[in-house]
C-alpha cells in the first residue's frame, strides 16, 4: 500500500484548487496481484509462533507505509543525479 501510495496509484485532483481527491484508503487504487512481479521464493517456518507479540504476529503493516516515503526521495535524487549528467543544475527545486 505505502509504495502503490508513491508510485502508481491512480491521483486524481480537483481541477479548480488542486486538491488531492484520492486522499484516503477508500479513494485511491491500491495495487492489484496483476500489478507486481510474480515472487516464487517463500519460506514458511514451521513452529515460529512467537510468544512475545500480541498473538504471536511477527510484524506490522504501518511502519512499511511510513517508510515508504523514501520512494519520493529516491525518485528525487535519481532526477537530480540526471539532471548533473546532462549538464543541468541539480540545486533547484523542481515538480516530481
């Protein structure tokens, strides 16, 4: 969810002041089995229930959301780093 929030969720803004429409869960498309790459790699631990964790869950799901924020300072920095390749300033704010 958090990387579909960033990368490729369909935004749709209000024309007029250009408020952010798709601002909640319910709004916004969150990506689809078909959107992802095929993972053929995954261990399943047999025994691994753990007692310290409120019904032995192993993880979270809000702090991969949060983090997701570096997507947009990754996406940023790739830019910068293009725009010195070709010669163009990379100190001045521009549009992502």
């Amino acid at each position: 969810m958090g990387l579909g929030y960033w990368t490729c969720e369909k935004l749709v803004y209000n024309p007029s002041n250009g408020e952010l429409m798709t601002n909640r869960t319910w709004l916004y498309y969150i990506p689809q089995s078909l959107d992802i790459p095929q993972v053929s790699t995954i261990i399943c631990q047999k025994n691994s229930y753990s007692t310290e964790a409120v019904y032995g869950a192993k993880g979270t799901g809000e702090p991969a959301t949060c983090l997701s924020v570096v997507i947009s300072f990754a996406l940023r920095a790739a830019m910068q780093a293009a725009r010195k390749d070709c010669g163009l300033p990379d100190d001045e704010w521009f549009q992502i």
